[in-house]
C-alpha cells in the first residue's frame, strides 16, 4: 500500500517507525517543512514528493498530521479521487472541514508517540478498512461510534503525557529517597505497565473492585489512597479532561 504524509512533523517522527513495520507499505514524505522532511528522509531512507500534489496523486491512503490550524487549507486545491482515502490525525478539526478532500474517503484518527513502537492505543472514526490497515502496525485500533465520541476518546491521548508525568514525579521521588535514577524509572515505569495489564486482564471486574482488592485494611496501599483521596488529588485529573476536551469541542 502506498501512504503519503502530509505534513512531517512531530508527530510524524513517531508514526514512520511504526508504519515501517509493515513491509508491505510504501511511504512517501511531503515536503512541507523541507528541513525536516530531509531529516525523515534520510534517517529512514524514504523518498520525498516534490509538492503535494504528487504526494496526493501518487498514495492510495493519505495521513494529514498538520497542525490543526492549518488543516483545512492543507487540503484543499489537491488532486483527490474516488477510491482513496484521508485519515486526519489533527487534534480537533471536524470532518466536515476536511470536506475539500472529497471525493476521497474521510477518517480522523488520533495515534500517540507510542506508535513508534507498535504500542500506541489509535483511536478510529468512522471505522474504514484502509484506514483500519495502515494504523494496525502502530498498536491497538479502538472504532468509535461518531464525532463526539472520538472527540471524548482523544482525551485519553492527553492523558499519556499526563500519565508520563505521573511516571516521572514517582520516580523522582525514589530517587530522592535513595533509590538510582535508573531503577527508579525502570520500577515506576513497570508499576504503572502492571497496573494497566491487570486492568485490562479483568474486565469482567471494575476498576474500583481490582483498587478495593489490592488495598488490605490498614496496608500502605490503602494509606496512600486515602491520603490521596482526602486531598481530593484526583478532583484536578478530571478538571483537566474537562479542560482538555472543552479545547477539542471548542475546534482544537
């Protein structure tokens, strides 16, 4: 499959290791920022289109990871056709913006850095099989039943960075108290990896039941989180998803 991306950003340098995968895709860089498409180009050894109009004529999917602002106009006056697809990766910006792509298929998605190494959680709307096949090398794709939806799922990409902040002051922490940075980051790091595991191994039970089952009455988990409780500690989390998706709805 070929897959052109339109813009090469940030993110892009965390998407191309994670399409690159996958063998079977051939991608091609727009030239958009030339210094760092070069850069892309040459630490992957990936060709760059010469504008992107080629870049559109020459891909059967195109990924948009622009900045939000100027997703609309980066697609309007471009070759699109039938039978090709656009998956927008632009935190915020409604379809219906994208509407100059037509006749193209139209999707948004929302990968997260992870995809570097095939673990990033991508969120999907609407659920087209192109789109589907090209984001399968990056992690897990989670479907979405409309705008809103994804709109709401899209939080959850914030929240990595905040969960890495989470990482980082625990281990900080450690360290502080004796620990090498070193283990510190890799204990933190592992913690926080098994805590999701057992989450996610258990749906048949809710995640209050699994906190409820690691906390043994008077035990330091069971200190700790109501510490944490009593201090309201989790009050700014969700005044942040608020934030965050009031921004999303808000147009990006």
């Amino acid at each position: 499959m070929k897959i052109g991306i339109l813009g090469v950003g940030h993110l892009a340098g965390y998407l191309v290791p994670g399409l690159l995968r996958e063998p079977a895709f051939e991608l091609l860089l727009s030239p958009r920022n030339a210094e760092k498409a070069r850069a892309l180009s040459e630490r992957h050894d990936l060709p760059v289109a010469p504008d992107a109009e080629t870049l559109v004529r020459r891909s059967e999917v195109v990924l948009l990871a622009v900045h939000p602002a100027k997703a609309a106009d980066a697609v309007e006056g471009l070759p699109w056709r039938a039978g090709q697809t656009l998956v927008s990766l632009c935190a915020g910006v409604p379809l219906d913006s994208l509407a100059a792509a037509q006749p193209a298929a139209l999707a948004r998605a929302m990968p997260i850095t992870a995809a570097s190494i095939g673990e990033s959680p991508t969120s999907l709307w609407p659920d087209l099989p192109a789109a589907r096949q090209v984001l399968a090398p990056l992690g897990p794709v989670i479907a979405l039943p409309g705008e809103a939806a994804f709109e709401t799922a899209t939080v959850a990409a914030a929240a990595y960075g905040w969960l890495q902040g989470l990482i980082g002051a625990l281990a900080e922490w450690e360290t502080q108290a004796g620990l090498p940075p070193e283990t510190a980051r890799a204990l933190i790091a592992q913690t926080t990896r098994a805590a999701a595991a057992i989450v996610q191994a258990r749906p048949e039970a809710s995640v209050e039941a699994l906190t409820r089952d690691v906390c043994t009455p008077g035990g330091i988990t069971e200190l700790g989180l109501d510490h944490l409780e009593r201090a309201e500690a989790f009050g700014p989390w969700r005044e942040a998803c608020d934030a965050v998706l009031a921004r999303l709805e808000g147009g990006g």
